[in-house]
C-alpha cells in the first residue's frame, strides 16, 4: 500500500494534466475490461495453488505493464495515462482481494473482528506515508519521477509474501481443476447471500463513483498546475486515511459493543447525511463529502464486508469473492460512468446529488436484508449445519438439515 500510495496520486495528477473529468468514464470502462481478464486468469489458478502462493506472483507481474506505460509517458505517448491511470485501479484491488481471501481462509469469524481493523490499520498507514512521500516529490523534483519510485517498493513485496506463505499455514485446494469465469458467478448466482453483497456492492461504488466525478470536476476548475494539485491530493487523501486508521483501529471494540449489522448501516447514513448537508448548504464542499464517504468506504464498510465472507466456504471466499470484490467492483466503474454520461447527456448535473441519495436509500435496504440472512446463518451454525450457504442462502438446521 506505501507503492500504491506514491502512484495513485501520481498518476491522477498526471492524468488531469493532459485529460478532463469527463475522460475518466473512458478509463473506467477500460478499468472494467481488464478486470475482466484479470479474474478470468484468477479463476483459473485459484483451485491449482494456494492464494498466497498466486499474489507473489501477482507481485511482479503487476509491475511490468507500470513500466511500460511510464517509459512510453516519458517517451511522449500521452495515451499511455490512460491505461496506466486504469490498470493502477485494476491491479491494486486484485492484489488486495487476493490478500483478504487468505486472510479469511487462516483465521476464524472471532479472530478475524479481533485483527481485521488493525490489519487495514497497518495498510492503511502505508498509503498514507506513500501520499506524503509523493507530495515531497513532486515539490521538490516533479510527478513524474516519484512515479518511478514505486516499483521498487511494489517489487520487495515478493520475498515478504512468499516468507508469509511459510508460516501462514494456508491448506492447499483440494481440487486442482481449472476454473472458467462463470464458475464465479455461478457461486454467486446460486447463493441469496452473496448476490445481496453483490448487489450492495454496486450501490456503494455506484454512489462513491458520482462524489469522485464532483470532486474531480472542482479540483480541475480550482487548481490548474499538476504540482499543486499533485500537493492537494496528497492532502485530501492524508485526511481520508487519517480518519480511515481512526476507525480501523476503534473497529473491534466497537463491532463488540455496537454489533456488525449496526455498523455496516452506519456508512450508507452517514454518507447520505453528508450529501444531504451539502444540498442544502453549499458551503460544505464536494471536498468534504469526499473525505466522510472515502473515509468510510476504507474502514466500516470494508471491514464488514470482509467480516461477511468468513463464515463461507472456500470457493465462495474465493472464486465468489473474486467475482463481488474484484470483477463486479470495477465493473460497477463502467455501469456508473454509462449512468453518468446518462445524466450528463441530459444536462442533469444538478441532480446528481439526488441520484446519489436515492442510491444510498437502496443500498440501506440492501444492507438490511444482508444482514438478517447474515445473523440467520451465524444462529444455523452453532446448531451445526450441513447444508451449504451458495445452495441455500440460509443455512438450514435441525429438523430441516
């Protein structure tokens, strides 16, 4: 996360200095075309070697295309901002992804809300020294340049996974098949519980994507040169992961105290509150919105979503999880950025506010109906279930197994 702070600011400002806010549906469609390999290569290992085994690798093949992409920059392909400016989106979250199924394949539902915020804590804290160091950069050599300084950083990563893959203890599959995309919405499909994360994941990223628009669209009217609004991003974002390592870090004794459910309603309330108070007065900037609903999205909602896989089987820890958090993920960019266009076509910039919380609202009863299927199975377990949740959505017991 300290490489992926240095070159998601980097690179976004790169970006704004040669493209608009409008360009950036057409990086979020091509974000969604590679996702769309990228999981479709996953799925197919994912039943052949051990999760922690495939992000090692992952490690070094994220790097070469960074690479390329910067030494076209250099050599005057400005195009070449535009794929990096996606495939920067796309691999990061493949990486990530791959980090949090291992995580819920070695620690069990209680261990997991013990350690999960302080895990998204210590990453979260690389980000924010990768913000800084950029800004350093860019005042005192330029953007470009710290660009480059990332890939060392990206490729040290390998030697620590593969040491954490020695002592993990993460079992091999069991099945050594190769696995086809659908197989992933297959698990999904199948299982009410998962297509109801599904379904809540697109709201939120739907919802997150307009608040980016509005904020992208303010930083190019306001700020002009690339340094300083190189500099303005680095701030911002200090800010959302400052409040994010505050929240990860108080996650585990408030999700004993408050409880799960209260918590995964808390982001879509108080990011609708946000925008709501931004509606009706304009002196709380976009800016603002932006800090409250990013800083959300990287600590409450992340944690509870990861919180919900635990109790699942492996495929759906896996090949479903590959499916919600990595190929729908980035595929709600393209489906935002078709709605987007949408109402931009239509002059209907004013109501995008609107739009967005009318999607919270959605994403509120979504949130709702998960977690009653959520605390349905966790009561079915400890009567000791035999059905599987991808069959069932609910775990059946008793009488009824």
């Amino acid at each position: 996360m300290l490489h992926y702070g240095i070159i998601s600011i980097c690179v976004d400002s790169l970006f704004l200095q040669h493209y608009n806010g409008e360009d950036l549906t057409r990086v979020w469609l091509l974000t969604a075309l590679m996702t769309l390999v990228c999981v479709q290569i996953y799925n197919s290992y994912t039943h052949r070697y051990r999760i922690i085994t495939l992000l090692t690798i992952s490690c070094i093949v994220a790097a070469i295309p960074v690479i390329a992409a910067l030494f076209a920059y250099r050599y005057g392909i400005v195009g070449a901002l535009l794929f990096l400016k996606a495939w920067k989106d796309t691999y990061i979250i493949v990486l990530v992804q791959m980090f949090w199924s291992f995580a819920s394949l070695i620690f069990s539902f209680d261990t997991a809300k013990n350690i999960y915020g302080r895990l998204l804590a210590v990453s979260t804290a690389g980000t924010v020294v990768g913000y800084g160091f950029s800004a350093l950069l860019a005042q005192h050599i330029n953007t470009l340049v710290a660009a480059w300084c990332c890939l060392p950083m990206l490729l040290v990563c390998c030697p620590l996974v593969w040491y954490l893959r020695q002592v993990a203890g993460e079992k091999p599959p069991v099945r050594h098949v190769r696995r086809a995309i659908h197989s992933g919405f297959d698990v999904v499909w199948h299982s009410r519980y998962l297509f109801l994360l599904l379904l809540v994941t697109l709201a939120a990223k739907t919802v997150i994507t307009f608040i980016d628009y509005e904020l992208n669209v303010f930083m190019k009217e306001v700020y002009s040169n690339t340094d300083d609004r190189t500099v303005f991003t680095s701030q911002i974002r200090f800010y959302i992961s400052t409040l994010a390592i505050l929240l990860q870090v108080v996650f585990t004794p408030l999700v004993r105290t408050m409880g799960l459910a209260v918590l995964f309603f808390a982001t879509p309330i108080f990011m609708g509150v946000s925008m709501l108070l931004h509606v009706v007065y304009p002196l709380l900037s976009i800016v603002m919105v932006y800090v409250v609903s990013k800083s959300l999205d990287y600590s409450l909602l992340r944690l509870c979503r990861e919180l919900l896989y635990v109790p699942l089987s492996r495929d759906e820890k896996t090949r479903g999880k590959a499916c919600i958090d990595v190929l729908i993920f980035r595929l709600s960019k393209g489906s935002s950025s078709l709605l987007l266009m949408a109402i931009l076509q239509l002059q209907g910039q004013f109501y995008l506010p609107f739009v967005t919380m009318a999607i919270e609202v959605a994403w509120l009863l979504l949130a709702g109906a998960i977690m009653w299927r959520f605390y349905a199975l966790q009561r079915d377990k400890k009567r000791g279930c035999i059905v599987p949740a991808c069959k069932t959505g609910v775990i059946m017991a008793g009488n009824n197994a």
